[in-house]
C-alpha cells in the first residue's frame, strides 16, 4: 500500500548528508503548517498520519545532517481549516524563531502561507503545490514546490507517445475547473502544432455541468477521434468512463490516455473501484485506459523499508518534536485507508527535509544567510538531488521538479491491476517499452487507429461493391504476408545482432600484433607513445614474457591466464555483459578476452605508469600531499562507482590492480569477471596467493563467502598505509614472521586489530585516522565510501586542490604563465619609459632631426650652409660673482638664468648649440633653413634676452649687483654685429642699426662693425645713424 512512498524513503535514508567539513554547527528552526481538509477532494484525516512521518524525517535528518546542524521542528495543525493558515504562521513567526516553513498541501493554503512567507523574506517548501501561480517564481521567488510533474514534459510525453503509435487525430477532454488542466491543455495544443497533429478540445465542468452537458461532450469527441487524453481529476474518469460504458464508447477501438498531472502515482493501484455496483463496468472501461505517471523505481531492501515505515505511521510512538495545534474541534469521519494522494504528499514532506537541508548545508559552507528567502531559494534550484543508491530527481533552474515518467497498462484485467510497462526519461526523451511487454494498446487488443477502417460512423463501409470489399480482403492479406516477410527480415537481423552483442569481447590471436617497449618501468618514462616496429601476430610468437601488444592500431596491455580450463558458458557471457558498459575515468576499461589457442589472457588498456604498487616503491619520486590525495580520490571515485553499478562489490582490491596512466591518474583494474580472476591465477601472481590475502578483510578470509562492499572499504584502507610507509603492508613484521601467521593474527581478536605499523607525518594525520577506521574489526564501523570521498574531497579543496594531479599541475603553469606576463607587462612599461627619457636627453643634446635619424640607425651626413647667425653670450664679471657667492647660490643663479633663456628661445626659430659655465651659444638658419630669417630671428632673440637680464633679480652680493649680459662682439650691455649680419637686417627695414666705424677683428682683418641697438615699429623706416 506505501509502496512508493516506502520505495524513495529508503533511497533517501542512505543518501543524506553534511558535505561540507568545517562548517560551525548551526541552529536551524523548521516550521511545518499543516490544516484539517488539505486535499482538494475534501479529505481531512490525512494530518493524523503527518506525524509518524515527520518523526522519521526528523530521525534521518538528524542522523544524516546533525553533526553540523543543530535541526529544530514545530509541526503546527490548524484544525479549522485553510483560513486559519495565516493566523498561524504569524503567531509561530512573531513568537519564536523560524528559518523556513514546509507546507502547506492544499493550494489555498500554500498561498496563503507564501504571501505571508514574502513579506519576512523566509523561504517557504511545499510538499505538493501544482497550483499555477504558486509555481511562478515572479510571484512567489522565496517558494520552491516539489511538484514532480511538469506540464510541458507530460505534454512532450503524450506528443511520443502518439508518435509512436502513428496517432495523428486525438481529441483533449478538458475539466476547464482546474486552472493547471487548462494550462496543460493549451501546452499540449501547442505540441499538437509542432508534431502537426490534429488536436480537437472539448471543456466542461465537472462540477457545474449536468450529465447531459457531459454526454454532448463525449458525442461530439466520438464523432472526432478514437483516442483521448483526458485532462482532469483522477477521482472524475471512473464517471466519464461509465457515461462512455453507456455511449458504446468503451469498445476495442477506443483508447482514453490519462496523465497523472496533479502526481498521484496510481501505479498498482485498482483505480476503478469504489466498492459500488458499478465496479464491474468501471473495471471493464478502465481496460481502455493507458495511465501516464511517475515512474516506480526500484530497489533491493524495500520489503525492509515497508515494515519499517509501516510502523512507524501505525505504531503508537510518541514524536520527539514540539507539536502545536489551534482551535480544539474533532475531525470526525476519518478512514484508516491511506490513498496514493497521501502517499505522495507524505512523501513530499519527507523530500522537503533533503532538499532543505542540503541547500542549508551549502549556504553554510559559502557563509550565506538561510534566512534571505530569495537567494537561498536559489541554491535549491539547478541540483540533482540524489535518493538511495538507485534513484534521482532534479530540481531545474526554473524551480521545475524532474523525474522520470512511465505508462501503466491493465496488465492483470482479473483483478483489475495496473503496471508499469513502459518507461520515459525526461533528459534524453527516450521512450522505451518493456523488454518482456509485448502485447499492444489496449490491454492485449490491436493497436487502436486514429481513424476507423469504416470512419467515424461507419460511412467507409457502407453500400460498397463486392468487388471492392474482394480487392479490399486481397489487399490486406498481401499487406499481412509483406509484413511478416519484413517481420521475419529484422527478427533475423535481431537475432544476428544478438549474437555479436553477446560475442563483443571476443579477441581473436591473429589480432594481437607483438611490439617492443622500453624495459624501463619508471614512472617518469614518458615515451609510451612512441613508435613500435617489428610488429608480428602472436599467433606466430611466444607469449612468454611479454604481457603488451597490439589492438586495432592501439597499445594494449595482456592479463595472461596460467589455466586451460576455461568455459564460455552462459554464466561467463552475462559477466561480460554486465561489464560491457562500465566507463568510468577511473576504471580500467575491459576490451575483450582470448580464450582459444594455448594462451588464455584479458585484454585491457595500457597503463605506461605501471601499477600503483611499483609507483610507491619507487623511492626517486617523491610524493606530497596533494599526489597522495589525488591517487585516494581516484580509488574512492571508481569504488563508488562499481558499488553503484549491478556489479555491487570489486572483491580485488590491492596497489597491485591500480595502474597509473600517462596523466598519473589511477585507473581500478581486476573487476567483475568472478569466473575467470575467481578461478585462475594471473602468471605474475603465481607465488603471491598468502601475499594477495593482507587487503582481504579479517571477516573474509575465514569464509568463502562473497566478497562485500565493506570489505572494499577494508581494502582501501591496506593501499592507504602503504600511500603513507611507501612499503608493503605488514613489512616490519614480515621480517620475523611469515606471511601465514601474519593472517592468523589478522583474524584474531586483539584490541586495537593487528594491522599494518603506521607513522604518518602531521599533515596526513586526518589521512591516518581515517585509515584506522577503515580498517576497523568491526564492518559496520567502517565508514562509508561516500564519508571517505567527503574527507578526501575537502584536504583537497583546503589544499587549493579539485581535479587530478594533471590538471592541477596545468593549473599552476597557468597562474605561473599569467605572473610571467605581468612581470613582462612591467618591464616593457619600464622600459618604454626609460626609452622616452633616453629620447628627451637625446633631443636637447642634438637638433631633432640629428637626433630622428640616430634613433633610426642613420649617419648623419655634414652639410654645408651658406650663411647662418651664431650668437654668443656671457655674464659680465662672472669670475668676481663667482667669488662673492656661494657655489650653491652660483649653481641657483645659472639654472635660474639659463631656464629663463630657454623658455624665451622656444618662441624663436634658433637652436641652442651649448652652455659652458656662463656662456650661451645659439643659432639660427641650421639644421634647417631658414633664407636670411636667421638673422632677424637671432636679433630679436638678442633683444628678448637682454630685457629678460635687465629685469633679472639682483645678485645676493655685498652691493647687491645687477646681472650683466654680454652678446656677440660688444661693449658691455650691447649688442655688436657683423657687417655681413647688418646688410641683412636692413633688409628687413625695422631694425635700429649704429656703425661702430673700422675695428680689428681678430682672424678677419680691419672691418666696419654695427651696434643692434632695438627694434622698431614696422611702418617707421630703417635707420642707419
């Protein structure tokens, strides 16, 4: 009767967990509202059975969540009624601490509860909630609903099934009372578009309309359609059914599809009976029926969980939470007979504990607030949430909930009971049917056709000749023997690829070509991916010592079998099947055997690392901790996989079956195949049989029995102390005692057990300790695999550490690659600005154009100029000034002086040649050229100087001196200038000029010389004194 609540209970009760290792234990305060008349049917006992429920959820929860989380429940009952929803979560909100409320599972009480949940930004969980607007994050962002059926993916799923069966034509029979059937009715038009069926919608009320408003509904879907997808309230298709019993609609060729939208699970469930006179002709309409739900999974102990759960909502224990309740009215007329609608929201009670309080548990670890309704909603969306060992749901990132779907069938029409036959899987959109279900819709009738052979009223068969009806018969039967010709076509082509499916790990000798590889076992060889000549079949060598070759062009290792006496018999064939496709990063993939000729072996990819066990002999290389936390993540990852996988358990487990690739990750060798690896020894572990026995846990090695999954666990633990001692295990008392009585002691009872010496450094203490645990006497004190994976995953994120030793070696050349770039960055920036600098310096040494062309790696040529202007200047007793300063006042007056000569030549065209102490040498007319403007341009710089010196502040001397220039070939205070230089000026005709008469100039001879005495305005002439 639980079946299905039972079934996704257990799988949650092993799959809870805290992930997170250093999260402060936190106080977290669940509220669950809850009223009298939660369903929409009117049932209102349902609440007597929430609290056996809610102490199991609690139970698990703390067992699962409790050591980082303190978790607090108040399951509070507001026996009037939704109206009441409101008052009550109110008065728990204002008068004691709440994170969250779960509830409720009517839809008018969810709302209620969401509205008020809004406006304290408090996260609010529904079990059921498949009221439209209640699902809608823009109204309701703090609100996750655990409804498990989503419109558009039933609306997909009805479009594959007819598909599948060729049903183009369908008519929809809509209850327009439910908002969620009409919505799901206009996404179901909207498929019929796009798969380009004919979809013909009928809507009436269930409730407001007379039986006679229904039968014109059904007459007009008949005169339509033969196929039907009824969208409406479970609880409503037995009386549609009965007034279609009574319309003559409930014949072979009618089929009624009806989809489970509001996620009851009638699976095994006789849903045509109410114990009425009317149950004969309900069952009979119902063998019509095609059933649309949420697939069953299954699981092994789920006889265990149903007594367990029994219990629990029957027995008279008392819960260990806070229960409060308002209003103390009696609920009368309560049944004891728990139906799949409750079922369900139990079940959805239960799912609301795991998916709170994981989301709590990674809000926690990244310092979040569970109280932020709206962000801490999101951490639930977008996650699968994993149920036992078998079983998933996904909750996507628009807060839809995802599981998978089937179609039920009337599969024992004696009892009227439904089973799943038929299976859809949301994520791929595969639909599958039963293997062993071969009977067609309905019910073991032929496939029912969207339109009759004769029509919808017969109009196609009436009045036809006989000739006709004769071609018509003759017709259908070659159309039945082109069928079975065809049918017998592809049975055959089955049938052939049955066999090579069967026969895909045969490996023929003549396929094995001999190759020569390095003799070097070291696990820095990194030439495995060299070339290999040679080459021959190893049907024309011998095997012996050569346990390598190669397979389709690609390098192969061989397992050689020492025993002859190997069978393929059906057993061996289903061992190969069911490791057929086991792919997993960290399993060493299986690619066939050889069991004809003389030499028996496996054939297995090739590691060129070698073997874990050689690894950690080896002493050149060196492991830290993060190595050694990559090799145990590996191992945990592929133990977790295979104890997950049909095959349950490895059985094998040692250093020794763990081979290392070229990405030094480890892949778990020596699985499955218990008729080979159980019954022969491989060549190399010939005298190794006692040495193989110290990872077989004490449990096991005084028994044949099977090999267990914690047994496994006992295993790892062995591969951990030589991870940790680099030695093999039991090493130093090998030493006085043999292998044998290493394993008598082994079983003894000592405390502590007799195990392998173990000294770990201070950094792998959480390491050893959780080898000790490992490896505990006890099996059910052995942590799980899970556990362990949670302890190695977080030293490895502590340690900046989430993939394998590959990839966080690449990740570290990156950040090392991006450092290295920065640094360049820096150094060409520095170097940019040394090179500016070095190019300033050059360009007031140098003219710019002496300077562009040094810079381009140019000579520069000597040119010849016909006539330039040199000015020469100097400071007037500067030798006396000099002695009456300080030499620091003497370097203040130059570079005051000098600076203010070098701003006023800017606005001239001349070029500054040098300063030396006083003097001051500038020229006009190079490097570039300038006619006879050299002249005046050097004049009017004169004159500009000048100014600028008699404006210049007094000297800092005893009589305060003004600052005195001399310029050019001249008195004191004026400016002398060359005949030459004269002529040219008056040229210009606004300079005033005065002959000095005949002088001696030294290295020119006698000459007449002229004083530049100013300049004036343009429009007066030039005057020559």
């Amino acid at each position: 009767m639980f079946a299905t609540l039972a079934l996704q209970i257990v799988y949650a009760l092993t799959s809870m967990r805290v992930e997170a290792q250093n999260i402060t234990r936190k106080t977290v305060n669940i509220v669950v509202v809850e009223s009298t008349g939660v369903l929409d049917n009117g049932t209102t006992y349902f609440v007597r059975y929430l609290n056996p429920l809610l102490e199991l959820a609690m139970k698990d929860s703390q067992e699962k969540f409790g050591e980082f989380i303190d978790i607090r429940m108040r399951h509070v009952e507001a026996l009037s009624g939704i109206s009441q929803v409101g008052a009550v979560a109110a008065r728990e909100y204002y008068t004691g601490e709440v994170d969250v409320f779960f509830g409720t599972a009517s839809n008018e009480g969810a709302a209620i509860l969401s509205y008020m949940a809004l406006a304290w930004n408090l996260p609010v969980i529904i079990p059921r909630g498949n009221d439209e607007n209640i699902r809608n994050l823009s109204y309701f962002p703090n609100i996750v609903a655990l409804h498990p059926l989503d419109k558009v993916e039933v609306s997909r799923f009805l479009m594959t099934i007819c598909k599948k069966y060729g049903w183009k034509r369908v008519s929809l029979l809509v209850d327009s009372d439910l908002t969620v059937m009409s919505t799901t009715a206009t996404v179901v038009q909207l498929f019929c578009g796009k798969y380009e069926m004919t979809c013909l919608q009928h809507n009436w009320s269930c409730f407001r309309c007379p039986s006679t408003n229904l039968d014109v509904a059904l007459t007009e879907a008949k005169n339509n359609a033969r196929v039907y997808i009824l969208l409406m309230n479970i609880g409503d298709v037995r009386s549609l059914l009965l007034r279609a019993t009574n319309l003559g609609m409930t014949q072979p060729e009618y089929l009624y599809i009806v989809p489970d939208i509001e996620g009851f699970e009638h699976t095994g469930l006789d849903v045509w009976r109410r114990n009425d006179s009317n149950d004969d002709m309900a069952r009979e309409a119902f063998r019509r029926v095609m059933l649309v739900l949420i697939k069953t999974p299954s699981h092994d102990s789920f006889q265990q969980m149903l007594h367990r759960l029994n219990e629990l909502m029957f027995g008279n224990k008392t819960s260990s939470y806070v229960t409060a309740t308002y209003n103390d009215e009696e609920i009368e007329g309560s049944d004891t007979t728990e139906t799949s609608a409750q079922q369900y929201i139990l079940n959805g009670y239960y799912n609301c504990f795991l998916v709170y309080l994981t989301a709590v548990n990674d809000t926690l670890t990244h310092g979040g607030d569970i109280r932020d309704g709206q962000t801490f909603i999101k951490k639930i969306f977008n996650r699968t949430y994993l149920v036992g060992d078998e079983g998933e749901f996904k909750i996507t990132a628009e807060g839809n909930r995802v599981v998978d779907m089937a179609v039920a069938d009337m599969v024992d029409e004696v009892l009227g009971q439904f089973q799943e036959i038929g299976q859809y899987e949301v994520l791929t959109r595969n639909f599958t049917l039963n293997v062993n279900y071969q009977k067609g819709w309905p019910s073991g009738n032929t496939y029912v056709l969207s339109v009759p052979l004769c029509g919808y009223s017969g109009e196609l068969c009436h009045n036809e000749p006989l000739s006709l009806q004769l071609a018509m018969g003759v017709s259908f039967v070659i159309i039945l023997l082109i069928i079975a010709m065809v049918t017998a076509f592809i049975m055959r082509l089955r049938y052939l690829q049955r066999i090579k499916n069967l026969n895909w790990w045969s490996i023929q000798a003549e396929e094995l070509q001999a190759v020569k590889i390095p003799t070097s076992r070291s696990v820095f060889n990194t030439s495995s991916n060299q070339r290999f000549t040679n080459a021959s079949t190893m049907s024309e060598v011998s095997l012996t010592g050569r346990d390598h070759s190669m397979y389709k062009g690609t390098l192969v290792h061989m397992h050689l079998l020492a025993s002859n006496n190997i069978r393929v018999n059906a057993s061996l064939l289903k061992e190969f099947q069911m490791i057929r496709d086991m792919n997993h990063p960290n399993l060493l993939r299986i690619l066939g055997a050889c069991l004809e000729g003389e030499r028996k072996m496996i054939i297995v990819e090739y590691c060129p690392k070698g073997t874990l066990q050689e690894l950690l002999m080896d002493q050149s290389f060196k492991l830290d901790i993060l190595f050694c936390l990559c090799i145990l993540s590996d191992i945990v990852r592929a133990l977790i996989y295979i104890h997950k996988h049909p095959l349950r358990v490895h059985g094998r487990l040692t250093s020794e079956v763990c081979m290392i690739d070229s990405r030094f990750s480890v892949k778990v060798g020596y699985y499955g195949l218990p008729t080979i690896y159980d019954s022969v020894k491989l060549l190399s572990k010939t005298q190794r049989k006692e040495n193989d026995n110290l990872w077989i846990a004490p449990e096991l090695l005084s028994c044949t029995g099977r090999a267990t999954q914690k047994g496994d666990v006992y295993s790892l633990a062995i591969i951990i102390s030589e991870i940790l001692t680099r030695e093999e295990p039991y090493s130093n008392d090998k030493d006085h005692m043999s292998s044998q009585e290493v394993l008598n002691k082994i079983q003894e009872n000592f405390e502590p057990p007799f195990r392998p010496t173990v000294s770990a450094p201070k950094e792998m203490a959480i390491i050893e300790h959780l080898m000790r645990e490992c490896w505990s006497s006890d099996p059910e004190k052995r942590p799980s695999l899970n556990r362990v994976h949670n302890i190695i995953h977080g030293l490895m994120m502590k340690n900046n550490q989430t993939g394998s030793l590959v990839d966080n070696l690449l990740q570290r050349l990156e950040k090392y690659s991006s450092n290295l770039e920065r640094i360049v960055d820096e150094k060409v920036t520095e170097l940019k600005q040394e090179k500016q600098k070095s190019e300033e310096l050059l360009r007031q040494m140098l003219p710019a154009s002496v300077a562009d062309r040094l810079k381009a790696g140019l000579l520069v040529e000597p040119e010849f100029y016909d006539c330039v202007t040199i000015y020469f200047s100097d400071i007037v007793g500067f030798t006396d000034i000099c002695s009456m300063l300080e030499p620091v006042h003497i370097v203040k007056m130059l570079n005051d002086l000098y600076s203010c000569f070098d701003g006023i030549i800017e606005h001239f065209d001349v070029y500054k040649v040098e300063t030396i102490g006083d003097a001051y040498m500038v020229v006009s007319g190079l490097p570039a050229r300038n006619g006879n403007e050299h002249a005046r341009q050097i004049a009017r710089m004169s004159i500009a100087l000048l100014d600028a010196v008699s404006n210049f502040a007094p000297l800092d001397t005893p009589n305060k001196d003004q600052l005195k220039l001399r310029i050019g070939l001249n008195s004191e205070m004026k400016i002398h200038v060359s005949n030459s230089t004269a002529s040219i000026l008056q040229e210009f005709g606004h300079f005033v000029l005065q002959s000095r008469g005949t002088v001696e100039i030294k290295g020119k001879g006698t000459m007449e010389t002229f004083w530049l005495l100013s300049e004036k305005d343009l429009s007066s002439p030039v005057t020559l004194e």
